[in-house]
C-alpha cells in the first residue's frame, strides 16, 4: 500500500509541474496568396505573429528561403510577445522574370516557442504582361541658337517613361562629330512607369558641325531613342564694342 501511495504521490507531482509549464505557441496566419502581378508592379500582404501561449514569446530573426529572396521583401523585426497577443508584418511581391518562374517558398519566424509552425507559405505568379509597357519620350527645345566660342548655354532635356512598367536608362551618348561642343548629365538609372528624368545638355560650340544627335540606350518597348541638338554653326565671336574717347584724336591740317 505504501508503494501505491509513493507511486501516486509522484504522478502527482510529474502532473503539477507538467500543468505549471510556462507556454509559448506559435501561430502564423494571413492570406500570401499574392495572386498574379504584372512584371514592374507589386503586391503586399500581412502576416501575423500569434503568441497562443501563457508567456512571453520571443522571435529572434524573420527571414526568407534563398529561393525566394530576390522577389519578396518584409518588415525586418525581432522582439517579445505577451501571451495572447500578435505583431503584424508586411510582405511584399515584386516580380522581376518574364519568363515562366516559380515565385513560391516559405517565410521562416525564429523564435523560442514550444509548439506551433515556423514558417509559411507564399505564393504568387507573374501577370499578363501584354500591357506591360516601356515607352520612351523625350522632350525639351534642343535650339541653343548662336552661341558664341568660349561661351556656353545650358538646356534641360527630360526623359519620359509614358509606359505601365519601368524603363531602365542604361546609357547617354553623343554622336562623336559633336562630342567637341557638347556635355550633359553622365546618368543612368530607373525611371517608373509615367515618371520623368531631367538631364542638363550644355553647348560650347568650338569646331564645326554644331548640331547633332544625343542618344538613350534603354530598355523601351516604343517610342525614340535620339534628339536633335541644333547650335548655331556660326563661331564668329560676338562683336565687342570700341569705344573711342574723342580727346585723343588728333585733328588733319592741310
């Protein structure tokens, strides 16, 4: 009887400490599916961090499968959640291949929990990408009129994207028969759909021929890739006035 009384004095107690034990239960729910986003668009949706647990839970590092890592972007956090609370992050699709791709992989929550999941799934695909366009204009009075040499005149040449997708502006160049006379902003960069890039074009005319063409490398789907620039093919410099004080001359005496 002893024993029995021994062996259910210790069940007890394996069975207190058991219902004592400090809880920590994750829990990760939100809707990832992203859907499809056209190419140069992108998607956000929100995940939330559930503590389901009876004490404080601790996420240390949010992160991404390599696989995934250059198309999804979140809100980096680590930090405590009471028991019975949440914490939102966002997490935001951006596709970047045209071509068939598998967009889809998990989003891991490190942490120091003592059941739940770890990690969820995200899922999207690319849109039609028939609308999907780059068009590029370009815009601004390339007459520089006559300009004196060792004198200069600056305009402003800006660069539009009247398309739905961004256009990347890889290269600006001058034809080499005008190089001598003509400097501009050295740039390149991105340019979002219906969004503009202002490039300083500068003329000092020096040799003959002063006008030509300045050219974009892009991207584009439509529209051109070359402006005129028209300088006056005049280098005579402008005429300096004389002035001639009457005092010196001297008067003619036959």
């Amino acid at each position: 009887m002893s024993k029995l009384l021994k062996l259910i004095f210790i069940m007890a107690v394996v069975f207190s400490s058991l219902a004592s034990a400090d809880t920590r239960i994750l829990r990760l729910s939100g809707d990832t599916d992203f859907g499809e986003v056209p190419i140069g668009s992108t998607a956000t949706k929100t995940i939330t961090i559930k503590n389901e647990g009876d004490s404080v839970l601790h996420i240390s590092e949010v992160y991404l499968h390599e696989s995934i890592m250059d198309y999804y972007s979140f809100t980096d956090w680590s930090g405590d959640i009471g028991a019975g609370e949440s914490h939102d992050i966002d997490v935001t699709f951006t596709p970047t291949v045209s071509t068939p791709h598998n967009y889809n992989g998990s989003i891991y929550v490190a942490s120091n929990k003592t059941a739940g999941n770890s990690d969820k799934n995200l899922y999207a695909s690319i849109g039609s990408s028939v609308n999907c366009s780059r068009v590029l204009s370009l815009t601004g009075d390339m007459h520089f009129g006559r300009v004196a040499r060792g004198e200069t005149s600056t305009k402003i040449l800006t660069v539009h994207n009247e398309g739905t997708c961004p256009l990347t502006i890889s290269q600006i160049y001058l034809h080499e028969s005008i190089e001598p006379n003509y400097s501009f902003d050295d740039w390149s960069g991105v340019i979002p759909a219906g969004g503009s890039h202002d490039i300083n074009v500068t003329y000092s005319p020096t040799v003959e021929p002063t006008s030509g063409l300045i050219y974009f490398v892009t991207d584009k789907s439509y529209g051109g890739s070359d402006k005129d620039l028209y300088g006056d093919s005049s280098l005579t410099p402008t005429p300096v006035p004389v002035c001639i004080d009457p005092t010196t001359l001297v008067p003619e005496f036959d």
